[in-house]
C-alpha cells in the first residue's frame, strides 16, 4: 500500500490519474489509465491490445508512468 494511503486521509481514487499504472480488483494484470471521467466514475484504461472503461471503484493504484 503507498504511504501516502497510510498516512492520510487519501484514498485510491484520489492517486489515479492519466498515466497511472492501475489494477483491477481480484487480477494480477496491470493497466494504464488512459481518461477519466470528469465525476471520476470511470477509467479508461489499456486492456490488452484494447482500452476500455472501468469503474475507478474497481482500480487500485500501483505507480505512475514514467516520461523519459
């Protein structure tokens, strides 16, 4: 869990942002977050060689995406 969880009040739908590297609950695949829904419903998300979207109640944070 990222510190930033244990130590606040933050929660996971308050890291995801467009470019995070997020998972789905209950699955091991990760995927990046491509949109978010202006409410923050949803995601878009890569989803193999697809996108697709996702409720953001069913993602969990795992990094953001690096620029090099």
């Amino acid at each position: 869990m990222p510190l930033a969880l244990e130590q606040s009040h933050i929660s996971q739908n308050d890291l995801i942002s467009v470019r995070s590297i997020v998972r789905i609950l209950g699955r091991s695949s990760t995927h990046i977050v491509k949109a978010i829904t202006k409410d923050r419903q949803s995601a878009w998300i890569t989803y193999g060689d697809d996108y697709s979207w996702w409720p953001m109640s069913e993602l969990r944070y795992v990094s953001q995406l690096e620029l090099f």
